[in-house]
C-alpha cells in the first residue's frame, strides 16, 4: 500500500459523503453535551477537502496534505479547524521527510499526525475526545502493520479499533472542552469528536478495501 495525491481526493470524497449520511448521530451527540457547532465545523471541513480536488491534483502526498491543513486552518471554526489541520500537518512532514512508499510508512505518518494533534491540543486518552479513537487506531495501524498482516487485515484491526475507542468514551467524565462542566452527566453518552473520526477512519478503511489500494 502507497499513499497516491489521488487516493486521498478520494478518500476526502468518500470522508465528505460519510460525514453527510451521520449529521443526524453527530450532532445528536454534541447537543447532548457539547458545544452543538460539532457537526457544522467537522461538515465544512469534509466539504472544503472534497472541493480541493484540482488544486491538489497534481501535488505530490506531502504537498497536498500540508495544502489541506493550511486550507482548514484558514476556514474551520472552534477546536475542530486546528486540531484536524494539525493533523494532516503531522502527515506531512514525515510523509515529506520518509515517503509513502509502504503500509509502514503510512502508518508511521499517520501516528506523526496524531502526535501533532496531541501537541496542538494538549490532550490525551481518557478525557472524551476524538483521541480516544485517534491514538489505539495510529497504535493498532502501527502494530498491525509490524505484524505482516494484509491489508484487508489491518482495515479490519483500524476500524475495530476506532469503534471500541468510541465505545469507550461512553463510560468516561469529560474533562476538556464544555462538556467537562457537566462532570458525570456526561457519563452514558458518547463524544461527538470520538464518532466523527470513527466515521472518518471506517469510511477511508471501506474505501481502501472496495478498491484495493
């Protein structure tokens, strides 16, 4: 597996649609305990990526996404827009610096972006948020991958991983962000960050198994 500038056009497709088919469970979600613009930033962000598709065209990987982060920077609103660029920057930079020539790099980039996000937002498993399914899926991504596993394997491990990360967060007290006012009523339901990068990382998996890539 190689990270290709056209497959991640296609996964932002894929990713925008996604989003689109779950507004009614985000943003059932953030209203119960979160801001409620969740849906509308994460929605503006899917929609921005899929109508980048000719300027990212002919960019390299690296490019394209540090493209994609400067964008979402520049047009995304609340926590969302900096973190999820935050994100696509960290891909960037190891893609730039290793490649995306294999499984492992793309799993190593993708663990780079989650440890920018981290750094960005100064937060960590355990608090209800949408790092409670990014980091077992970047660790599942990476341990998976050292294990030879195929690719349908690894899909099936990543997205295992982001819904028992989901899952998790039911039971957890916030404590970042509006929620964490609540205290333990927040307890019994599930983060919308959490489900929003659950759908993403679902959709890109079922995209990289439809078409084999």
């Amino acid at each position: 597996m190689s990270l290709q500038t056209d497959f991640i056009c296609s996964a932002a497709s894929s990713i925008y649609n996604a989003i689109i088919s779950q507004k009614s469970d985000i943003e059932t979600l953030d209203q119960a305990i979160g801001d409620g613009d969740h849906y509308i930033n994460v929605l503006r962000g899917a929609e921005t990526i899929a109508n980048m598709q000719d300027e990212l065209a002919s960019l390299a990987p690296d490019e394209a996404l540090n493209k994609i982060a400067m964008k979402l920077l520049s047009t995304v609103g609340g926590a969302a827009g900096p973190l999820f660029a935050s994100l696509y920057m960290g891909m960037a930079k190891v893609i730039k610096h290793n490649g995306g020539n294999t499984t492992l790099d793309i799993a190593v980039a993708f663990a780079g972006g989650v440890q920018e996000l981290i750094k960005r937002g100064k937060g960590k498993v355990g608090e209800k948020t949408m790092l409670d399914v990014l980091v077992p899926v970047a660790h599942t991504f990476i341990f998976s991958t050292i294990e030879h596993k195929s690719t349908q394997e690894i899909c099936i491990d990543i997205q295992a991983a982001a819904d028992k990360g989901l899952a998790s967060t039911r039971d957890l007290v916030a404590t970042r962000g509006r929620a964490a006012g609540l205290g333990e009523r927040t307890i019994g339901h599930l983060d919308a960050g959490a489900k929003s990068c659950q759908v993403m990382i679902n959709e890109v998996c079922n995209l990289v198994l439809k078409t084999n890539h």
